[in-house]
C-alpha cells in the first residue's frame, strides 16, 4: 500500500511540473495520478489472471 501511495505521489508531482508548477491543483493532480496508477494496477491484475488460465 505504501508502495502504490508513492507512485500516486510522484506522479502527482510530476503533473505539476508539466503545469510549470503553477500551485493551486494538487487535489486534481492527485486525483489524476491516483486514476492512472490505479488503473496500471488493474491492467497488471488481468494479465496475470490470463496467464494463469493459460497455465491450467
């Protein structure tokens, strides 16, 4: 968990260093990066679920 909150964070912080660091979004930049991590971890977790159907 406190892996997955790291990844959140620093692709928080690099959606503010695309914005020129303007300050004001960090609750839309965390909400954006949390959607993206999420989502990667979704798309892992099924490919994994394929590989193991594979596998039986």
């Amino acid at each position: 968990m406190e892996e997955m909150h790291k990844k959140i964070e620093q692709k928080a912080y690099d959606f503010f260093l695309q914005r020129g660091m303007t300050h004001g979004n960090d609750v839309g930049d965390w909400l954006m990066a949390e959607k993206e991590v999420l989502a990667g971890v979704g798309k892992k977790s099924s490919k994994k679920k394929i590989t193991l159907k594979k596998m039986k």
